[in-house]
C-alpha cells in the first residue's frame, strides 16, 4: 500500500465525522479520569498509553475504505481492515517517537529552558518516528 494525500477523499467526508474525533478522544481521557479515582494512579497509567484519537481515527479510515470500495461495485472489508492496519503501525512507531520525546523532556527538564526542552524533545521525537517509518518501509 503507498502512502499519499488524496485530496478528492475531503469531498466525501462530513462534518461529523471531524467532530467525532476529539469526542471519542475525550470520552477516553475521562474514562481514565474515573479509573484513576476508582482504582488508583498505577491502573490508570495503562490507559493513558493508549492515544485518545487513535480509535475513532482507526474506525473511520477503515468505515471510509470500505464505503469507496464498495461504491464501485467491490467488497471493501478487507481494503478497509488493512488501511486500518496500516494507521496502527504508523500510531506504534509515532508512540515510540513520543517515548524518546518522553526521555529528553525527562533529562533536560532540571537543568534548560523549556523553550529549549520543548524544542529539543520535538525534534527528537519527529526524527524517531521518521526514521523508523523509514527502515520500516525498507524492510
């Protein structure tokens, strides 16, 4: 599967399906609110990994394929399962950027200005995730 924009794909999108996004997102950060009030900080921590957009982001790309598969007359579960698919590896290898962004913030934070933490931490955690995006398009 190649990566690009395809920017016909806008006209077929709705307004809602742009606003459910930040809904779900925050749905999920409340509901780790309440796990942390029920179970504790140590629970609530699992959840917090996991990328409050990510769901509904997945469910939409693959709702989307499918509908365009299926507007020409093709069975498109499987295009859209794999699209989806697609969007889970490059959320795992973006998660893996945000954990070395994670550890520079760590290390510099007692000692720099966070202008320069901030800046440093980005740059880090673009050039992780653009590099293993890129072995794994290597490989």
């Amino acid at each position: 599967m190649i990566i690009a924009f395809d920017r016909s794909e806008l006209k077929h999108e709705k307004w809602k399906d742009y606003a459910i996004r930040p809904v779900f997102g925050g749905c999920i950060t409340m509901l780790t609110g309440i796990i942390a009030t029920h179970y504790g900080r140590g629970i609530a921590v699992l959840f917090l990994s996991f990328s409050a957009i990510f769901p509904a982001s997945a469910t939409l790309i693959e709702k989307h394929q499918k509908h365009k598969k299926e507007r020409v007359g093709m069975h498109g579960t499987i295009r859209g399962r794999s699209a989806a698919s697609l969007d889970a590896k490059g959320a795992s290898l973006g998660g893996i950027g945000l954990l070395a962004f994670a550890v520079v913030v760590w290390n510099l934070i007692p000692h720099h200005a966070p202008w320069l933490i901030l800046t440093s931490a980005s740059v880090i955690w673009m050039t992780v995730s653009m590099l293993l995006w890129w072995i794994r398009k290597s490989m």
